[in-house]
C-alpha cells in the first residue's frame, strides 16, 4: 500500500487539509492508500483540525474533523513513501532527522509538485482569516491532484 505523509508546524491547518485533500482524491481514484499528517510543533497536539480549516474542507465535502494533532517521529520514515513537507523549516527539520539517503528521498516540499525544484511554502494561514485558508485549500487541491497522478504512474497503478 501507498503511505503518504504530510507535515507542517501544528498539524492543525496545512498539513490536515493535504491529508483529507488527498485522501478523497485517492479514494475516487480507486486507490488504496495509508494517508497521514503530523507537525513539529506541541501546542496543540491532540486537538482536532482548527476550525477554520474544517469549515473550507467541509464546504468541499471533505471532513477532517476526526484528525487529531501529533508530532512528527524519526518511526515517519519507516512508515511512508513519501514525506511532503509544507515549507523551508518543516522539510530543514525533517532532512536534519533522516539518517541515510533512503529517508532523504522520501521528502520534498509540496508545493515541488506544481513547481519542481522552486522549493516554495504554503502560505500557513493560522494567523489570518478565512479567505487564506480558501487560498490554502485551493493551492493544495492542484497540488494534490498531481500527487494523484504521480503516485498512480509511480506505482504503475492504472
Ligand atoms: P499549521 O498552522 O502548521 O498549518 O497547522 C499552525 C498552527 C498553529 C501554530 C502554527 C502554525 N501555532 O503556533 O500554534
């Protein structure tokens, strides 16, 4: 099975919203596919989703409210394929924790699928209202309908 993982600074907002973006994409794919979040970040391990971040999924009828916050572990790289970092300090963090070149190339920033080797962030919308978590729904929607499409030729699935 595919394992992809998301990570980004409290696994309340960017990183949660690529999980259920993908996940519901995948799934019309008719693709099985093990799909996780996490952050770097303890202040709000253990909560649900900000609720910002559920409300734009869920006018997309996607529902991240069961998703609950936690860390990024070392164990993420045995775990998953891919490792899809949101911007610069998440994807430093998880390149200074891999421990060969195996578990380097798992990672890559997100935004990388739609504009390769730019290394661009997504905008963390926590700090401003609910048109930039729109933005932010609305960038990791395309980018997550190329990781449809590069797992499913990766993976020789169709
Ligand atoms: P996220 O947004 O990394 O997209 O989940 C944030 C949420 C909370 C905090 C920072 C970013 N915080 O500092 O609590």
């Amino acid at each position: 099975m595919i394992k992809i993982l998301f990570v980004c600074t409290g696994n309340i907002c960017r990183s949660p919203l690529a999980e259920g973006i993908l996940r519901e994409k995948l799934s019309r794919n008719d693709v099985t596919a093990h799909i996780d979040s996490c952050g770097f970040e303890s202040f709000h391990v253990g909560d649900p989703p900000d609720i910002r971040a559920q409300k734009v999924a869920l006018e997309r009828g996607i529902d991240i409210s069961l998703h609950r916050a936690r860390l990024f572990t070392i164990r993420d790289f045995e775990r998953f394929d891919y490792i899809y970092a949101m911007d610069s300090s998440h994807f430093n963090k998880i390149i200074g924790m891999a421990r060969n070149e195996t578990d380097k190339s798992k990672v890559d920033y997100m935004l990388n699928v739609l504009y390769p080797g730019q290394n661009r962030s997504v905008i963390d919308p926590w700090y401003h209202d609910l048109k930039a978590f729109d933005d932010v729904y609305r960038q990791l929607d395309e980018a997550c309908e190329l990781v449809v499409k590069k797992i499913i030729a990766d993976f020789q699935l169709k």
